[in-house]
C-alpha cells in the first residue's frame, strides 16, 4: 500500500500547477453542473415546494405515469424527435452535398444564409413566426388564400400545431448541422471521388457509397446531438404557443420550467427532470451504438 | 475518363440537370430561411397593428414609429441591450480564461486522476439544462443572486464545450516550445501567460465568439434569474413583447415585437458578418475533429 501511495502523492505534489489549473474551473463546474444534477435525483424523492420538503419515496414518479400533462408532453418530445431528427440530418446532408461542390463564394454565402437564422436565435425568429402564422393577417394565409384555401388558424389548431412549430424549430437549427457537415465533406479526400467516377460511378452512388460511410461519425455525433437539443425543446414552444392548443405542442423542458417556476411544485419537476435525462441519455446510447453495429 | 465519354454523355446530361434542379431547391430552401429575417426587418418599419398586419414585400407607408416608440415607451429598452451586452461580455471573459487554463493542463499536463476528471468535464456536457434547474436556482438563490447579472453569469462560465475545445486547440502547441521555457527556468504561470496564451491567440477568438453567441442566446435562465424589468436582457425583453402579440393583450402590435427582433438581432449579425471564419471554425470544431 505504502509503497503505492509514495510515488503517487509524489507524482502529484510534482504536477501540483496541473491541479492549482484546474481548481477554480473545477470548483464552479462542481458547483453549477455536478451538484444539481446530485441534488436533482434527491429532491425528485421528496414533496418539495415553497413550505414543504419531505421524502416521499417515489410517490411523485408513481404521479408522472398517471399524470395526463405529462404523458401527453413525454408522448409529444417523442413526436418532435420522430419527426425533426431525421428531417434536420437528411436536409442538413443533401444541401451540403450540394454546396460541396459549388465554388467558395457559393459556399460561403449559402453557409451564412442557412446559419444566419441560428445566429440571431430562437427568440429573435419567433418575433416574425407569431406574426407569419396569423389566422387573419398572417403570410401564410394570405398565400392560403390566393390560391383559393380557407384560412388556418395555424397555432391554435391540434392537426396544425405541432407541424408548425416543427418548421419553425427546423429553420432555425438546421444551420449548424449543414457547416458540420460541409467540413466533414471536404475532408473527404478527392481521389476517392476521381476513382470511383473513372469507374463510372453516378454522384448518387457517390454520395451512398463514398460520401455517407466516410462521414458516418460525423453523422452520428450530429444524430446524437439533435436528439439531445429537440428533448430539451422550450423556448420556440413557450413563444409560440404556450404549449396549446390543449397541449398537443407541450414539450417536457416546458412542462419542468412551469411545474417548477410557475406552480412552484420543485420536487415533482425534479422527477421530471429525472425521468427526461433518463431518456436522453437512453436514446444517445441507443444511436452510438446503433452506428456500431450498423 | 476518357474511355466512357461516349457511353455516359447521357447520364452526363442528366446529371447537369439533376445538378440545375438541386441548386433551384437550394436557392429556394435558402429564400426560405431568410424570408422571416425579411419579413422582420419590413415589418419593424410598418404599422402592424390588427388589419394593418397584413404582408407587404415593400413597405408602402414605412415610417420608424415602432422604434420611436420602443424607446420611448415604459419598457426599457436601452438597459435590456446594457445587460445582454454586459451579461455576454463578462460571461465570454472568465469562460475563455477558464477554458484556457483547464484546455491547457488536459493537453498538456500528465498527472494521476486526469482521466477522471476529464471524464467527468465531458459528462456534465451530456446532460440536459433541465436536470439541474430547479436546484441550480435554489443555489443561486442561496448565495443571494436572483436579480443579479452574477447569478446568469456565474453558472455559465465553466463550460465544457470550451474547455473541450481549448483542449483540442492546445494540443497542437508544440511541447518543444514549453520544454525549452521550462530549462530557461520560466515558471508554470509565465509559461501558461507567456508562451501558451500568445500561441493559441487565433483559437481564442474561435472560442470567444461562440462563447459570445452561447451567452447572447440564452434565455430560459435568463427568465428564471432576472425578475426585474430593468435587468432584462433584450432576450427576456423582446419574449414579453412577443407574448404580448400573441396572448390576451387588447393591442396586438406585431411591428413593435419585429423592431424589438431586429434591435436584438443587430449585434450579433453584425459580430456575424464581421467574423463568419471565426464562427465557421468554432461550429466545426468539435465534430470534425473530436
């Protein structure tokens, strides 16, 4: 034992700078992101609101599966992974395929058109979103009804909703994927190309049989990502609107920052939050290993 | 090459125009990102108020009502671009500080438990903002800072995402250059300031700007922290005059939420403009690399 310990806390006398380094951003990452995530599985076992706290097991897990809201807000973080995810990677994909090839200045001013959403955020877009999804005046019935449709109350309609807020969540975050993936694609060294086309090779089967095996990391990484980010939805939801028409948009991140913030009910948010990370975490490992064995 | 010229001048033309639809779909996908930015900038120069709301590709009467009467209005407009400004700057400074000095000793440095504490660094960045909400606040809370700009600032700085980036960046510092400080007798902290620092400059910037635009967009914790109309950040801000527009409000006034949109927008699409190469490498970063 002895013998161990010696050139140990030798080893780390000596790199004692490594340490005094990392202490201060250690001390605030402990403080700010290793305790609360701690303390969130703890006051997910009590009653804790504004004047109680007190353990109560796993009474306010056994609330959550009876718990209409938030069935109906798990089920609906579940729609938007379902239905975003893929469609945020297979556009992101086919329009930087596409800009790949095309000469830098293209490059360039396409790249900042698709992020220029991202830059100025989601608060930022959904200041014109909520004007452009207006049942009266709004752009897009107004372009409904030139062609001759009836009016769509877009926000407060249940089949509408959620379609709606999707395209909304899409144009903003599609920016960061498409740069991603672009410098992915011009990693890929030309001579892979240039064979393959010598042996006729059509740009479809470059791009299945070349362009997505080579950039299968990337792909999965940005997979994985989006699967966190859209779990975590909130602002454009809470924006746009408010989690209605009766709940169908709700998305988890919202329900947790009003069963917490709103209704002051911290422990019941904690199982909230809980359960979410539970999930997310599930559905990282299930896409890393997913494209391992695939 | 050569040999097929003849046999696929037909699949050759197919695919030039394959090739000319793709970049119609593209240049039409892109209209479509910019079309609510347009929309927003027109529509902060009309009155968009009940059947005045309707779409105009020009503004036929444009007219900076909407801005005169943002600042001259109760909210205060002027304080909420001070905190963003504020809140980004500070929050970007200590970040970028912490980073380098944690990305540095990870790269550099070998000592026992560094794996660990790596692995714990990179863990924290799995986890969703909303697993440490609730205690977060009661944290802050305790230490007294709700209604504070240290309570948003603070939490953010340690980030792992910079600190997995320094790391990245200070990778490629070459050893040599340290070896050679530390026989000329340099100590830990003039090394670090001296010779480290001055050789990452460009990757700084990379990280500062995303810091930059990490910080500006943030918003759910801004709303928890900031209760205060005057400390509200233009994020905060212009959430309320969006939910003006949209909620129970008697006047729902669509022009003064986009001119609210484009005071916030400004800053950042000019830090944009200015410095895409800087943004483009910070994006990139981690996934091409890592």
């Amino acid at each position: 034992m002895k013998k161990f310990k010696q050139p140990l806390l030798g080893e780390m006398i000596k790199q004692r700078w490594a340490y005094y380094f990392l202490l201060p951003g250690l001390l605030l990452l402990t403080i700010f992101n290793v305790y609360p995530v701690v303390e969130t599985v703890l006051l997910s076992f009590t009653n804790y609101t504004l004047n109680t706290k007190e353990f109560v097991g796993l009474a306010n897990f056994i609330k959550l599966f009876s718990d209409q809201k938030f069935i109906q807000a798990y089920g609906n973080c579940f729609k938007y992974v379902l239905f975003l995810v893929p469609a945020i990677v297979v556009f992101s994909l086919l329009i930087a395929n596409v800009l790949v090839r095309s000469k830098p200045w293209i490059q360039s001013t396409f790249r900042g058109a698709f992020y220029l959403p991202t830059v100025v955020g989601g608060v930022v877009i959904a200041a014109v979103w909520i004007w452009i999804f207006h049942p009266l005046n709004g752009l897009f019935n107004y372009v409904v009804k030139y062609f001759g449709g009836e009016a769509i109350t877009w926000l407060a309609d249940v089949r509408y909703a959620m379609p709606a807020v999707c395209l909304v969540v899409l144009t903003w975050t599609l920016g960061t994927p498409i740069i991603i993936f672009m410098a992915g694609m011009l990693g890929i060294s030309p001579e892979l190309y240039e064979s393959a086309t010598i042996d006729g090779a059509t740009r479809t089967q470059l791009f299945f049989h070349i362009t997505i095996p080579v950039l299968r990391p990337v792909i999965v990484f940005i997979l994985t990502m989006e699967i966190i980010n859209v779990f975590q939805l909130w602002e454009v939801v809470y924006l746009l609107t408010n989690g209605g028409p009766s709940y169908s948009t709700m998305s988890i991140g919202f329900l947790i920052y009003n069963t917490a913030f709103v209704s002051g009910k911290y422990g019941l948010a904690a199982a909230q939050g809980v359960i979410l990370t539970l999930t997310i975490l599930l559905f990282s490992w299930l896409s890393l290993k997913a494209s391992k064995e695939v | 090459m050569q040999k097929k010229k003849g046999a696929s001048s037909g699949t050759k033309r197919a695919e030039r125009i394959s090739t000319s639809v793709q970049y119609v779909l593209i240049v039409l996908a892109a209209l479509f990102f910019l079309m609510p930015l347009y929309f927003m900038l027109i529509g902060s120069f009309r009155e968009m108020i009940g059947a005045m709301a309707t779409p105009e590709l020009i503004p036929q009467h444009p007219t900076l009502k909407n801005y005169i009467d943002l600042f001259t209005s109760s909210f205060p407009v002027g304080k909420w671009m001070f905190s963003s400004i504020f809140i980004s700057t500070v929050t970007t400074f200590f970040a970028v500080i912490i980073s380098c000095m944690m990305g540095y000793v990870f790269a550099k440095k070998s000592f026992p438990g560094k794996k660990w504490i790596f692995v714990l660094v990179i863990a924290t960045m799995m986890l969703p903002k909303q697993a440490s909400l609730i205690p977060l606040f009661l944290t802050v809370k305790k230490l007294g800072l709700v209604n504070s700009y240290w309570g948003v600032i603070l939490p953010m700085i340690s980030w792992p995402y910079g600190i997995f980036m320094m790391r990245q960046f200070m990778q490629e510092v070459p050893n040599e250059l340290i070896e050679y400080a530390q026989v000329e007798g340099a100590g830990e902290i003039r090394i670090f300031t001296r010779v480290v620092m001055p050789l990452v400059k460009p990757s700084i910037a990379t990280l500062a700007i995303i810091m930059f635009l990490q910080s500006w967009g943030d918003f759910m914790w801004q709303l928890i922290i900031l209760k205060r109309q005057e400390m509200w950040t233009m994020n905060v801000g212009l959430s309320v005059l969006i939910r003006n527009a949209s909620g129970g409000a008697s006047i729902i006034n669509y022009g003064l939420a986009m001119a609210g949109g484009c005071i916030a927008a400004l800053p950042i699409v000019l830090l944009f403009v200015v410095f895409q190469k800087y943004f483009i490498k910070g994006v990139t970063l981690g996934a091409v690399k890592g």
